[in-house]
C-alpha cells in the first residue's frame, strides 16, 4: 500500500481515487508557478541538487508552454499539485554527441523534462510514481525509447532513473553558459 505524508495528514493509496495523474491545464499555471517558486526556495535552504534558482527555472512560463504544448502531467492528491513532468519530442542539442541505444526520429522517442516535487510531498513516492507514468504513457504512445539528462550533481535524480531502469549513455555539457551546470549525465530506457 503507497503511503503519502503531507502535512496536514496521511493518505493511504487503497485505490486509484487518491491520486490522480493527468494533463495540465491552463488552470494549474497558477498552482505550477508557486510549486516551482516553493520548490527553488526550499533547494536554496539545502542541498540544491538539479541546481535550479527561482525566477531562472523552473518559471510560470515553463508551466504555460508545458501546458500549450499539451505535454505537462501533474499528479495531484486532494486536488493539489504534488508533482509535474513534461514528456516531449524534443531533445536538447547536444543529444546529438553520444551514442544511444537506439535510434530513431523524435516523433517515436520521448523526452522527460522538469520533473518536479513540491516539498511538502517529497520522500513520498511521487518522483517514481511520475518516471512510472511516463513510462506507461511512452507505451501507450508507440514510443521506442525515453531520454533524459540530469546534472552530475543531482545525486537523487541520478539514483531515481536508475533504480526505474534507465541506462547511463554520456555526459554532455548543454550549453547553458551556467558555472554549476555544465555538464549533464544523458540516461535512456527503449521500451
């Protein structure tokens, strides 16, 4: 049985109803602009992992394309947003400099970007409950593969992916022109 902490009190998952995970709507940009503001503040306290900074990434203009684009879950319990993710076709460029497991147009491989946890959800299942989603969801769309790439600093992230399967391909730098972010672990699972 999944076990969620909030703060207010526990929810034990005895069924599908006490969460929720589907396509973000121009009504969650609100909500989704405070989790990313919450989330950089509390990464700011401690450990800041993927290296994000508030009013940098993730922003409300994250959420707003994500939801344009019609490619941003969001997994809510009691009706708030708990976690997001964004499944795309797109790669970042620097993609093209390794070697991945399989190959094939974007149109059949999906890209997971900004997968976030509001902090007062975190250590509760949600990050895997979202990797474990995409995958079904990659799956349900004739995906071949997934793709993503995570900073060589964000130790639990990294952990994350590989205890759902996904396979280390290269390190790459992005580009970002960011002292603490440059260079990122590629990872891929082929479905």
């Amino acid at each position: 049985m999944d076990r969620f902490q909030t703060v207010d009190k526990t929810i034990e998952k005895s069924d599908s109803n006490d969460y929720i995970i589907e396509k973000g709507t121009t009504n969650d940009i609100d909500e989704l602009e405070n989790l990313y503001d919450n989330l950089n503040d509390y990464l700011q306290l401690g450990t800041n992992f993927p290296g994000w900074a508030k009013g940098i990434y993730p922003v409300r203009e994250t959420a707003v394309t994500g939801i344009q684009n019609n490619n941003l879950f969001v997994l809510k319990i009691n009706n708030e947003i708990a976690g997001s993710i964004i499944l795309s076709h797109e790669p970042e460029a620097s993609y093209s400099r390794v070697v991945w497991g399989t190959e094939s147009d974007y149109k059949n491989i999906i890209v997971i970007h900004t997968l976030v946890v509001h902090p007062k959800f975190m250590k509760n299942g949600i990050g895997k409950k979202l990797m474990d989603f995409a995958k079904i969801y990659s799956i349900e769309q004739k995906m071949i593969t997934i793709r993503l790439d995570v900073s060589i600093h964000n130790a639990p992230a990294i952990s994350l992916y590989e205890k759902c399967g996904y396979k280390y391909v290269g390190t790459v730098d992005l580009g970002l022109n960011i002292p603490e972010l440059v260079w990122f672990k590629l990872y891929e699972i082929v479905l």
